[in-house]
C-alpha cells in the first residue's frame, strides 16, 4: 500500500522500525531530501574528509504554531542550525535532522514541512545527511518537534568569538528587529493584530561569506535569536568583559513591529530573530563592512548601533532616543515560549 | 506608529529639555515627586534625569499598586490559598512579593498552594465558570484604574450566580496617599507630578485640595518621556511664578471631572474602609476600597474570616523610606546584592514600576560612576 500522503495520518508504526517507518523515510523523507548520502540508507552518513577545522552545532525546534508568516518549522529548523554554524566563522555543508512526531498528525502537513526544510537546506547550500524518527502518542507531543545538527568547515585564518570585542570596536547589526517574534505571536490565539508582519527566518551563510570575504577586521558575528538583541548583547559584553554603548535611534525596527510590540507591552530589543546578525569589528573596518552588508539582500538595512567600551561591569547601556542613558539589561522573568 | 513616535521625538525632549535648563534657578533646588510607578519606569527607561538641570531632583513617589501592599496582604493570600484551599488568582508582580517567613505566593505554589496567574480579573471569573468544584479568589490591587473592572467582575459573577468567586480586596486611592504624603512631618516637596491613567478615572478636580490647602502645585502627565518632560516644565513655571495650581498636561485623556460612569461603577460596588494600612505610609483612614455588603459574598475577607495582621517588613529594606520619598534606592545596603529583580527582599524591586526595579534595570551603571 502507498502512502497516503494527502489524508493519511502520523501512525506509531511509523516510528517503529518496521515496515510503516521504512515506507515514511522512502517516499517522505528520503524523497523531498534526496542525495547520496542519505540514499546510502545506513545507521549513519558516511562523508568525505574535510579540509579545515571543523564547527558542529546542535538545536531544537518546538516553535508553536508550527506554520508562521515567514516560515514554518521546517525552514527554521535548517536556518537555525546553519546560522550557528555560520556565525563561528564557519561554511555549513551537513545537517542531521530527528524529528518527534505526534500519533495523528496529517501526513499532507507533514510534507508541507519537510518540503519547506528542502527548499531552505537548497537555498542554504546544505545537504540533508542522515536523520531519525519517533513517534509518541497523540497527546504527548505537539504535532512536530525537530532537532538539527550542523556540521561546517572553518574558513582558514577565521576565529570568530564572543570573547573578542575590545573597547573601540564598532557594533553592527545586519537589519531590522524583533520580525520572528512578533509574526509568531501575531498568529497566537487572541492576537489577532497587523498581520503585516513576516518573519526574518533565513539562513546568513551567504552574507557571512560576504563579510568574511570583505577582508574586515571581524571579532565576534552572533545570531541574536530567543532573548534578541539585548540578550545577545549582553552574552556578548560579559564573555568579553566589556561594556558597550548602544544608540537607540540608530536600531532599525519597522513599524508594524514596534507597534505590535507598543500593544504587547514588549521591547523590541528582547524579541527573537531568525534571520539577522549581529557584527563585532575594529572601528576602521565598520564602513567597508556596513557596504558590504547592504549590498547583500539581508543585510539591506544593516546599521552601525553602537560601540564596545571599556566596564568591568559589563554592562550594555543606550543613548534613549530622547537623548538619555539607560542599561539595556539581561532579559528578566519569563521570555516568551516556544518561539523557536 | 506616529501616534507612540510623537511622543519620544528626540529633539522635541531636547528642545523641552533646554526650556527646562533656562527655566530652572540656579539657586535654589526643585523637588518634584512623580508619583505614579508608570512615571518613575518612563523617567529611567529613556534615562530622563541625564536631560535635567542638577537643580532639579525627582524623587520616586508611591503610586505603584505591588509596592504599597504591606506584607501582610500578601500573608492573607497566601493562608488564603495554604490553609483554605482555594485557587488564589493575580497578576503575575503579585505573586512574586516576598511576604512571611521567605515565602511569596509563587513559592508557596512550590508548597502545594494552587495559585494561577492571571491577565485580568475576567480571567478568574473565567476559571470560576470552568472549576465549580473550586473556590476561586481574586487577589485584587491597585488605584483607581484597575478599580472599575474588579468591580465590573463582581457585577458579572452576581449575574451569573457564581457560588465559588471572590475578591481579596485591596483597592486603595491615590488622593489619600498623596494627603498623606504632604502631612509627613518636614516633607521637602515642591511640586507633584499627577498620576496619568488614574486621572482619566477620577478626573483633575481631587487633587484641587493640593495646590489650595497645601500650596504644592500639581500637573498631571502622561506616561510618554515628553509628557514628563513638559510637565517638569510646567512645574518649574508654577514654582517660580510662586503659583500652586492644578494644571493638565494629559488632556488628551483627563478632564477636570473625569469618567462619570467608571464613579458610578466604583460606587455602586465599593465602599470606603475606615482605614488601611500601606506599606511605608502605615496605616491612613480613607483610604481604600470594600466591596458593599450587598456584594458581601464575593468579599474573601469576610467569607473565609481571614483577618490582617500586621508584620514589619523584612531587616534591611528600605521600601518604606523609599515609598514615602525619603529615600533613593541606592540608599538601600542590599540593592543589587541580596536584593535583585530575580530575587527580591522588598517589593519595590518586584513590578517593574517600582523604584528599586526601574532604577536597578535602567539606571545601576550611575552607582559605578
Ligand atoms: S533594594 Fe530591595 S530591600 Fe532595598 S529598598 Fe529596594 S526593594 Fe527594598
């Protein structure tokens, strides 16, 4: 019997390890994601020697709801993966996908998804290598959780830290904030506002390879994803033992994302992004790189925001649009959940 | 979006802010208290004393509802919900105040209380609905803003014969404490910057008694940084024109009488306590709000007879001294060390409107400095 892929259902037998998980991988998974290595159909992918260093990153997705403006959990799961390792410096080649998936989730949406993480890990220039599937029961999961793991090769002569900003440096941001976040509130029961809002997921290997390639004194690329800007600045400042200094006005967030967050009571500063970095370098590089940032489509609205002080405090203050000065704390209390 | 950018434009609070400089005297100081939570979180969020003369000084008033609730209160929830077994309901700040013996609700929740946060008291008339097998109370706070709709959910758990509903009451009124402020012996204020939200519910006209009978003049303000900006300007304007009068920078939403029918509501289902204690005031006369007897049933103080005993706050904090304006934080021996927002000793550092919270959030760089 076929796959019922259009009114079919997630069945526990799919994650078995009998036949009903056999015909899943083959006409799904194997499918929508084929090449050789995953063709291969062992325990594991059996991969050609790399040239380099190597950087691996792991990440999990539960995101709720599982479709958003933007994307869905298919592309996120692939984009956040290659992000991580693309911001250590690093060209992103593998990725190892285990989805858990909930007895009785519609097979159709299922391929939805793994459609969406298809087109991304193309876009991305990544290979989907070998991955993994369990099934629990209706009740214990929600829909469709997916774990990533990314392997990538080290550009030669790149070393790219949260421990290496310096007093003097200069604090770029590769666009506009707060997008992920507010487009998966936006779609939350009961939160029915500006439904304008898309979110920013998209995989940076390109822009990072641009930057790299621009010949810039580049220090620290971090991804402010959960806890956003303000949680990564912050990451960032006491891994460094730095202060840094933030102009508020110089932040790009589009309107309808700061008017979503004016109605949530949320600061677009502690909002999560998917698809925006954030760029450490020595001060005289920031133009040539700021060029070289907005000249790639994701990096249109990339802004110099700020500069790395010297604080044993570590502590990342702001210039208020009004002209005062304020910290821009550590997120405290709860974040907002399953955002990503 | 114009209508939030409007008022945060920076060159319009420059150009306040230099009316401000040329305004002020040098010789002389200027004490204003704001005196709403909104006010002190606006003026650290956009670090709005760095715009300011140094003869001009803010001081942090009480009006922020999680911050003037004694200990006690929060004690009366938590017996409420440990030795009664209900399902105690509130706003998220609420439940995290320290009361006795360490415990705040949200640990006692760790102890087996059943204690839920909620949005807003619709919320819990929800849950009522849901948990006929429950009792349900509300652990209600706040001014005269948050007022109308406890009284609108008791309205609506009459109609709907709920039997296992009820409000912890703790209403309070901002003219009362402001009273009380000024009657502090030696106070040192010039001027009060008006309370925002609770002035579009009771109007200008309470605080006339102010300007005429204690000669502090008074502008009630928005909650943007120009709001505050201008109504610092309108202060130092009156103060200089040794002028006491009540002036309204908010009128985009406050008028002299205020909303009659939100009154009407308040009226229909509170009546005054003869007295109540605050946290750092002690206790005034006239101060809060109970519900009226025709709504007895849903009063959870009467209903589960759970009196309020008084208990002094924890050793060291300086809340008291801080909420009557005496005090800054930084004047506090534990903040930041033993006291922090994720683990507070006092409850000025609990809700985000209170001093120690705005201060230590927006504003600790200033103590290395
Ligand atoms: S720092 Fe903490 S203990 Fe001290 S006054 Fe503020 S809230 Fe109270």
């Amino acid at each position: 019997m076929k796959l019922d892929l259009r009114n079919g259902r997630v069945e526990m037998g799919h994650g078995a390890g009998g036949r009903a998980m056999a015909q899943l991988i083959a006409e799904l998974f194997a499918k929508l994601l084929g090449n050789d290595y995953l063709a291969q159909g062992d325990d594991g992918a059996v991969l050609p020697a790399l040239p380099g260093r190597l950087v691996m990153s792991t990440d999990s997705h539960v995101v709720s709801p599982l479709f958003f403006p933007g994307g869905d959990i298919g592309s996120l799961a692939v984009n956040g993966t290659v992000n991580d390792v693309t911001v250590m410096g690093a060209r992103p080649l593998y990725l190892a996908a285990a989805f858990i998936l909930e007895e009785g989730y519609p097979l159709a949406e299922l391929r939805r998804i793994v459609e969406s993480m298809a087109r991304a890990a193309l876009a991305a220039g990544v290979l989907v290598v070998t991955g993994d599937t369990k099934v629990v029961e209706k009740g214990k999961g929600d829909g469709v959780f997916i774990s990533t793991t990314g392997v990538g090769v080290a550009r030669e002569g790149v070393t790219l830290s949260g421990k290496q900003a310096r007093p003097g440096d200069s604090i770029l941001l590769s666009g506009s904030i707060g997008e992920h976040g507010t487009a998966i509130l936006s779609q939350r029961a009961g939160l029915a506002f500006d439904a304008s809002i898309v979110s920013d997921c998209a995989a940076l290997n390109g822009l990072v390879e641009a930057m790299l390639d621009s010949g810039a004194e580049l220090r620290v690329l971090r991804d402010p994803t959960r806890g956003g800007l303000a949680s990564t600045l912050n990451e960032l400042a006491q891994q460094s033992a730095a202060g840094m200094l933030l102009d508020e006005a110089a932040i790009p967030v589009i309107p309808a994302v700061a008017a979503a967050c004016e109605f949530l009571g949320l600061d677009p500063c502690y909002v999560a992004n998917e698809g925006k970095l954030v760029a450490i370098c020595a001060a005289r590089d920031a133009d040539r790189l700021l060029e070289v940032m907005r000249r790639h489509p994701l990096g249109q609205n990339a802004a110099l925001i700020g500069e790395v002080i010297a604080d044993s405090h570590a502590f990342v203050q702001m210039t208020t649009r009004i002209g005062g000065r304020r910290i821009l704390d550590w997120l405290s209390g709860e974040q907002l959940p399953r955002i990503c | 979006m114009k209508f939030i950018d409007e008022f945060r434009d920076g060159d319009l609070a420059r150009h306040l802010a230099a009316g401000i400089v040329r305004e002020a005297r040098t010789d002389r100081v200027y004490r204003l208290m704001e005196f709403c939570g909104g006010h002190t979180h606006a003026i650290s969020r956009y670090g709005l004393t760095d715009l300011l003369p140094p003869a001009v000084r803010m001081i942090h008033g009480p009006g922020c509802p999680v911050c003037v609730l004694p200990i006690g209160r929060i004690d009366q929830a938590i017996r409420l919900a440990l030795e009664q077994g209900v399902m105690l309901c509130s706003y998220g700040d609420c439940l995290r105040v320290p009361a006795s013996s360490g415990l705040s609700l949200q640990q006692a929740k760790a102890h087996g209380a059943d204690v839920r946060m909620v949005y807003s008291i619709s919320d819990a008339v929800q849950l009522a609905q849901q948990n006929p097998q429950h009792d349900i109370v509300f652990l209600a706070i706040g001014f005269e803003t948050t007022t109308p709709p406890t009284a609108v959910a008791v309205r609506q758990a009459d109609a709907l014969g709920l039997k296992n509903f009820s409000v912890l009451c703790n209403h309070v009124l901002t003219p009362a404490a402001m009273r009380a402020i000024l009657a502090i012996d030696g106070v040192q204020l010039d001027g009060i910057v008006g309370p925002a939200h609770v002035s579009t519910v009771i109007g200008s006209r309470p605080y006339e008694t102010f300007a005429a009978d204690y000669g502090k003049p008074v502008v009630i303000a928005g909650f943007e940084p120009l709001d505050v900006l201008q109504a610092i300007l309108m202060l130092l304007r009156q103060i200089n024109g040794a002028r006491a009068e009540v002036e309204n920078e908010f009128t985009r939403a406050v008028t002299r009488d205020g909303n009659h029918k939100a009154q009407a509501l308040i009226e229909a289902v509170f009546e005054m306590r003869d007295s109540f204690e605050w946290r750092g005031l002690g206790s005034i006369p006239k101060s809060a709000l109970k519900l009226r007897a025709a709504y007895a049933r849903f009063d959870a103080e009467a209903r589960y007879g759970v009196d309020y005993r008084a208990v002094p706050d924890r050793p060291g904090c300086e809340c008291a001294a801080i909420l009557r304006g005496e005090k800054r934080p930084r004047d506090c021996r534990i903040f930041a060390t033993a006291c922090t927002p994720e683990d507070p000793v006092g409850s000025c550092m609990v809700s985000p409107e209170g001093a120690c919270a705005a201060h230590y959030t927006y504003g600790r760089f200033r103590e290395q400095e």
